[in-house]
C-alpha cells in the first residue's frame, strides 16, 4: 500500500517508512512509552497559534484558548508562556491555569451552570471576565460579587441564531440551544445587567459552534453581533470588548476550513467597513490550536476476519478517543511503520476493547496491518485526552510533548490504583 498523506499536520511526516513527530521517530517513542500513547508536536501548536496572531498583528486582540480542548498542564504552558489567555468552564479549569503558570486576568469564564462556589473562586483570583449565559446568572453572580465587595466584570453570550453547519450535539448558536440568550431579549438583558450593583458591564459574546469549515457563518454572526452592539452602546451601555468564540474547524478527513489568519482578514474588514476596527477583540479557539497537533499511537492487539466484517482491534479505545462513539467523528488511520508494504490491504473496522459496541475508532478502513504493529490515530490533540474517561477501569494514556528532538513525558499513564484514588472500601 502507498504512504498515506496526513493533510494538516506538517509536523508529523514520513521519513522513508517511518512516521516522525518533528524529529522524533514515533515507533521509538512508543517502544519507551508504551502504547496508548498521546503524542504532541510544540511546534504545531505555535504555528496553529501563529496563524491566530498573523490575523489580529497591529490590532487590539486577546487570544483565549479554550482549553476544553485539551487542558494538560504542559500545554497550557506552552499557549500561556506565547501570551494567551483562556477560556474556563469550570473552577478545575480554574486552578489549572493557576497550576501552570497562566496569567489569571487574562481568564475568561464561560459556561451555563456557574456554581456560586466558582463565582467565588473566580473573583477571588481576579479572572478578566465571566461570560454570563442567563439572566438568572447575573443575578446571581451580582449577590455574590456584592458578598465579597467586589464588582464583576462581565459581558453576555447572546446567540445569533446562525447555523454553523456542522454536527448537531456541536452547534451552539441557534435557538433553543441551551447555551447564551436569545438575540432579541440580549438588550432587555444588558439594560438590567446595566443596573445592577455587583457588576460592572465590559463586553459582550457569541459561540456559534465547533469544527466550523466555512467563514459564511462567522460573517453572519458578526453582523447580528454589531447590530446589538450599536443597540446596547445606543442605550448608554459601554462594550468594551467583542468576544467572537471559538469554533474553527480543522482537517480530520477532507474537510477544507479557512485558515486563521485568512479568517480573520475577512472579518476584520467587516469589522472596519462598520466602523468597530479599533475594538478590543477577544477569541476562544480550542481545536484549531491543538486538535492536529496531537496524534495517538495504538498496538494492534488481534485480527478477527469475519463473514461481514473484519476487525482490527487496537488498544485505543472510546475512553481513551470517544469523539467517533460519541459524534461518529473521523479520524485518519496510519501506520507508524510501514516497512514491508503488501500489495493491497483489507476492510477492516478497527476497534477498542471496551465491551460496547460503540466502542469503534475507525470504520471501513483499508489497512495492511498485523497484531504488534502501531498505528497513529490523528488529529487527535483535541477533544481526546481532555475528554477520556476510566470506563472499564482503563487507566488513562501517557502524553508526550515533543519540541525539535526532545520529547518530554507530560503526563504518566494510569495505573489502576490511580483509577480507583479516592474510593473507600466498606468496613
Ligand atoms: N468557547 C466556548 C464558549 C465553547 O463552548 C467552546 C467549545 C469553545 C470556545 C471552543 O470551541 P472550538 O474552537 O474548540 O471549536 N467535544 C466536541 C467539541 C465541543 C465544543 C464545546 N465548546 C468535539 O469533540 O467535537
């Protein structure tokens, strides 16, 4: 079988038969490592940031990383130590900013069910600002501001009710989402965020979506957005800051998503025709920083032909990748060495161990593999790692961070026993 192409992902190459994270022969990282094995590339992670920072260059831009995406401690150093900031979920997200070493005034702190525990934490720390997602939040978030003396800085997610086009459970925008309030209550809303004690209005936000391929949807949302802005700022309420979310696709398969920095030069030249170039601009992007960045490296464990269908049963499996079980996403399928190609390769749907017929990585592949040898998983730097679970009492994989020809452990497997920390047994 020919070398497979890995579109998007200049990083991670073949080298005659050998797949190589930058200068780094994956096969011998494995063989230290072990397998399942998360393999991340720096240096891809600075271009895909770099791509962000071509678009905004002489403009007033904060870039937030989403660090849902995937919120390892070592790369969120390597995205806090280039200047970002980060878009939390949650008070753990929260305290692993703080772990490694982010700038906690560049934190911005979305989401729909804020506990007061983590307003709390958040003021406390002194984030930059919470991206309320409901009016009952700004209530709440005023009270408790108002307990500890403090004004919290805020702006609101208001939905734009734009499709983005792409896969429902990652669509966010539109209505009936549960996610930001409805563009047409947004200037009711800001009007009462306006008059309450506790807060101190800074900017406003909108998330349409995830692995968005098209700039059409951006476009769109950014009119909307502008619209209420004149609306609010008309009504005497200062935005300091537009927020446009995250949401940029990458290529998984033959998906074709604008680059960033072209991206941004057709929304910045919306942004100047209507006269808002000079605003502070903030962005959330998660997978179009680290989602091809990363690759995951699995040891085929057993081929098991059968009448209508062929297995290739790896030892990855759904807690280790769940974004195909959980969004029938795909993700490319190559092998790490290919020394002695065949001449063809065989239909097979490769598989995890966890007893779940979901359980399923790749479907319908062509693959010229037998049990011991590895394969990469791609794309996998996103949604992956920061989603993995323990089912099946799985300890979860190792992660590797790769610069030029040094490769750091960044996270060490699981072991059982760390699987089950913190359990008590009956007396
Ligand atoms: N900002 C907000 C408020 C978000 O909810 C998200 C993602 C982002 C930014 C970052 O979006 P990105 O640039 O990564 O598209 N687990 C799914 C994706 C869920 C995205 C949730 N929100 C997947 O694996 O496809």
């Amino acid at each position: 079988m020919p070398l497979p192409v890995l579109p998007g992902h200049p990083h991670f190459s073949y080298q005659g038969n050998a797949l190589f994270a930058e200068a780094m022969r994956v096969s011998e990282l494995a063989a230290t490592y072990g397998t399942p094995l998360f393999i991340y590339s720096k240096a891809a992670m600075l271009s895909a940031l770099a791509a962000y920072q071509r678009g905004f260059e002489g403009r007033d831009a904060q870039i937030c990383y989403a660090m849902k995406a995937n919120s390892s401690l070592a790369v969120l150093q390597v995205f806090a130590r280039a200047g970002c900031g980060f878009d939390i979920v949650s008070g753990g997200e929260l305290e692993r900013v703080q772990a490694a070493g982010g700038d906690v005034r560049k934190v911005i702190f979305s989401g729909v069910g804020k506990t007061r525990a983590e307003m709390r934490q958040a003021l406390a720390a002194g984030i930059g600002c919470f991206n309320v997602e409901s009016e009952a939040e700004l209530d709440v978030l005023s009270g408790v501001a108002l307990e500890m003396k403090l004004r919290a800085p805020v702006s609101i997610r208001v939905n734009p009710n734009v499709d983005p086009k792409t896969h429902p459970y990652i669509s966010t925008g539109l209505k009936g989402s549960k996610f930001g309030v409805a563009h047409e209550d947004a200037l009711r809303i800001y009007q009462h965020a306006a008059s309450l004690q506790g807060l101190k209005v800074v900017g406003i936000d909108c998330h349409i979506g995830s692995q968005i391929t098209e700039a059409t949807p951006y476009l769109d949302a950014m009119d909307r957005m502008l619209d209420l802005v004149a609306a609010i700022e008309a009504a005497g309420i200062t935005l300091a800051h537009i927020d446009f979310g995250g949401g940029l696709g990458i290529n998984y398969n033959d998906d074709t998503p604008p680059e960033a920095d072209a991206l941004w030069r057709q929304l910045l030249a919306k942004l100047d025709a209507r006269g808002y170039g000079g605003r502070k601009l903030m962005i959330e992007p998660g997978r179009s920083l680290v989602g091809n960045a990363g690759i995951c490296i699995t040891e085929v464990l057993y081929l098991k032909p059968g009448e209508q269908k062929n297995f290739c049963i790896i030892d990855a499996a759904m807690n280790d990748l769940p974004r195909p079980a959980m969004y029938q996403a795909f993700h490319a399928i190559v092998p790490v060495e290919a020394l002695a190609p065949k001449a063809e390769g065989v239909v097979y749907d490769v598989v995890g161990p966890v007893c779940e017929s979901g359980d399923w990585i790749g479907r319908d592949r062509v693959l010229d593999v037998a049990p011991g040898d590895q394969l990469a998983v791609m794309s996998a730097g996103a949604y992956c790692m920061s989603m993995a679970s323990n089912y099946n009492t799985r300890g979860r994989a190792a992660e590797l961070l790769v610069d030029g020809d040094v490769a750091r452990l960044i996270r060490e497997r699981e072991s059982a026993a760390d699987t089950f920390r913190g359990e008590l047994l009956l007396p």
